[in-house]
C-alpha cells in the first residue's frame, strides 16, 4: 500500500510516481476505507485518478521531479483547476504505465 499522510483538506501520496495507473483507484479506496473523514473524498475517484496520473506523467519525463514525485490531492479544487486536470489526465494517461 503507497505511504500517505492525510487532513481535512488534503490527500498527501508520498512517492506515488512508483504506483501504477491501474492501483491507482484500488489505492485510493484502501485509503478512503481507512481515513473516511476527510473532505477529500468529496471529489470523485476518477478525477483523482487523473490528477494522479498528471503528476506521474510529469515525473516520467523529467518535468519538476522534487514536486511530481508526491501527489497531493486537495478539496476544494476551482472549476479550472479541475478542467485543466480532467483534460492532461486524458490525454497523458495513455503514456504512463
């Protein structure tokens, strides 16, 4: 199981570049089940996934590696936080593994 930290707010993946995209949802649930009290999980599986998947995207071409090697997923998002993530995460998904 991927090492995190979480809050309120805030849904810290340490080293998450290491987890494939298909764990990704399994891992989140794991965590949900075990931290259900977070705003976090206001926000839909899927668009975590593709954030995640951003990130890792970004960690595998060289881009901000000491930033993109973690993943923080937080709640609230703005509307264009969201979108820009919704339309990387589709079009990087097919590159990751």
């Amino acid at each position: 199981m991927i090492q995190y930290t979480i809050n309120d707010n805030n849904l810290h993946l340490i080293d998450s570049y290491k987890c494939s995209k298909k764990n990704f949802s399994i891992e989140l649930n794991n965590i949900k089940n075990e931290s259900p009290n977070s705003n976090v999980w206001k926000r839909k599986i899927s668009q975590m996934c593709l954030e995640w998947g951003t990130h890792n995207f970004c960690y595998m071409f060289g881009i901000e590696k000491e930033r993109t090697k973690d993943c923080d997923l937080n709640y609230p998002q703005s509307f264009w936080i969201r979108a820009i993530y919704a339309i990387v995460g589709v079009l990087t998904w097919i590159f990751i593994k």
